[in-house]
C-alpha cells in the first residue's frame, strides 16, 4: 500500500510537470515562431524501481529471500525532431540485484521498449528540454534457486534436472518522461547545434495491464499483482544535430 500511495503521488507530481512544460510551449511559441528539428541518437544508463511488494510478500512468507526493488537501467534510443514535434524509439535492458539465504537464491531480469511521442519546449544555444509519452510492451523474468541441489556433476542434473524454477510475466506500458539534453564539444552558430550530447530523463513506467505470472508457458493461478511500473532517472551519452527555422 506504501508503495502505491508513493507511485501514485510520484505519477501526480510528473502531469503537473507535463502541465507546466506546456505551458512554457505556449509561452514559447507565442514569443517566437521559430521552430526546432533534427536528430539524436544515444546510450542510457541509470535506476528503474519496480513494483514487486506483492510478490515479496509470496517469497517472504515461503521463506524465499525478497528480490530488490531496483534494478539497473542499460539501453539505448534516438529521436528525429520536427518543427518541435519528436518521433523515436527506445529500448531498455533491466538487471536486479540477487538475493539470498540459507536454503534459496533469486534474481530478476526485465526489458521493454517504447515507441516516444514527445515535444522541445525549450530550446537553447546549447540545451533543450521536452516531455516523451511513450507507448510499448515488456516483460520480467524472476529465477529461484534451490542451493540445497547445486552440483558440479554434469551426471546429476542429467538425474535431476529440477533445480531451478523461472517464472515470467509481461504487458503493455507507458511511458511518461521529461527529458534534457546539453551538447558539449559541438559546432554552434546562431541556427545550429551539434556534436556530442550528455543528459538526463526522468520519468515513471506505468503497466497498463495486469498479467498472471507464468511457468514454463502456464499461466500460474493466485500469482500475485505484479508489474514492470516505477520510477527511474537516466544518464543520457550520445551525438546528433539540433536546428532552428522560421
């Protein structure tokens, strides 16, 4: 319950800053009718949190170690801007921490991808800044270790193949986002930006459905309500061009 009330405040908290990068659009645009475009590719790295407190709650009363509640971010994505308009794509490799005990080990996995709806509402010499609405899928996958049955014997899993169970689950997601870039060691000039780029995002993964975890194909009856929603921040590297027209 903690855990949703802070989701659910952390979500609130990023619409009022979509409210309030639109209305630097607004003011923008009434300003001046210059207009951005270009492109950018790039590599992310940084923290997702997931959503896992029910499925925890399963591990802890059988005496399975909880799996950790973040998770590294590794992916990639780019972007083609067009009179301030945004159109790209992403995708995102997630790592969890292992845990466990005397009798258990667990780890986790995830990935998805998005294809990014978004908009420059603020364009500088060297900086830009814009909200992304992401559409997408992705899944998770969970693994639990019996250490009472590892071996070095080739011959034993042969005899007893039944050491370690992973268990899957996946849907559809959003992704709400704000996001800068500055460019460094770039090429300036009064219309045009370019070079290499570091920044930032920051946003929150919201699962738009609500998938049964699954064995081997089967889908698990009681599995507890679990999903790839949370928050995360990203160190953004890469490259690309930023111009402006009338």
């Amino acid at each position: 319950m903690k855990n949703q009330i802070f989701y659910g405040k952390f979500l609130s908290l990023l619409f009022v800053l979509f409210f309030v990068a639109s209305q630097i659009a607004s003011a923008q645009e009434s300003k001046a009718k210059n207009h951005v475009y270009g492109g950018v590719g790039y590599f992310m790295i940084g923290y997702s949190g997931l959503q896992i407190s029910e499925l925890n709650e399963s591990f802890k009363s059988a005496g399975i170690p909880e799996l950790s509640t973040g998770s590294i971010s590794i992916g990639g994505g780019g972007h083609y801007i067009y009179k301030n308009f945004i159109l790209g794509g992403e995708g995102h490799g997630l790592l969890g921490a292992t845990s466990e005990n005397t009798d258990y080990k667990t780890s986790h996995s995830a990935g998805y991808g998005f294809f990014n709806l978004g908009y420059v509402v603020f364009q500088g010499k060297s900086i830009n800044l814009y909200p992304i609405l992401g559409f997408g899928g992705g899944g998770m996958t969970v693994s639990v270790t019996d250490k009472s049955k590892l071996t070095n014997s080739f011959d034993d899993i042969l005899q007893d193949p039944a050491r370690e169970s992973y268990i899957t689950s996946g849907g559809f997601l959003l992704n709400l986002s704000l996001g800068s870039d500055y460019f460094f060691a770039a090429s300036k000039s009064d219309k045009y930006t370019g070079g290499f780029l570091v920044g930032i995002k920051a946003g929150y993964i919201l699962n738009i459905t609500s998938n049964d975890w699954c064995f081997n194909g089967n889908q698990l009856n009681n599995s507890p309500n679990t999903g790839l929603s949370g928050p995360y921040v990203r160190i953004v590297i890469g490259g690309g061009g930023i111009g402006i027209s009338n």
